[in-house]
C-alpha cells in the first residue's frame, strides 16, 4: 500500500485506528472496519458508547 509508513501493518488492526472508525475518522484500515462492524454485531451499542466518550 502506497503512502503508508513502514512501521504501520495494515493487515492488523489497532484500538486506536478501531476506535477512529467508530468515530467515523479517516485514518483507519479495512481491517479496522471489520472489527468495528463485529463488535456492533454483538454490542450495537458501542458506537454510542465511542462518541459519548469522545465528547
């Protein structure tokens, strides 16, 4: 991948890439994606959850 620095595996995902996603940032990965759309699977509640945290 393009434009992606050396020290980042974008084929794993990382808790702060997953909890941007939830916070529908723009620096997260396909990967990360998937664990956020397992994780409202089995909690729907966590993307309120991310944003009251945010805030």
């Amino acid at each position: 991948m393009s434009g992606i620095p050396s020290y980042i595996d974008p084929t794993k995902p990382s808790i702060a890439r997953v909890y941007d996603a939830f916070l529908s940032g723009t620096d997260n990965y396909e990967v990360d994606r998937e664990v956020v759309r397992s994780v409202m699977r089995a909690a729907p509640e966590a993307a309120d959850l991310a944003v009251e945290n945010r805030a």
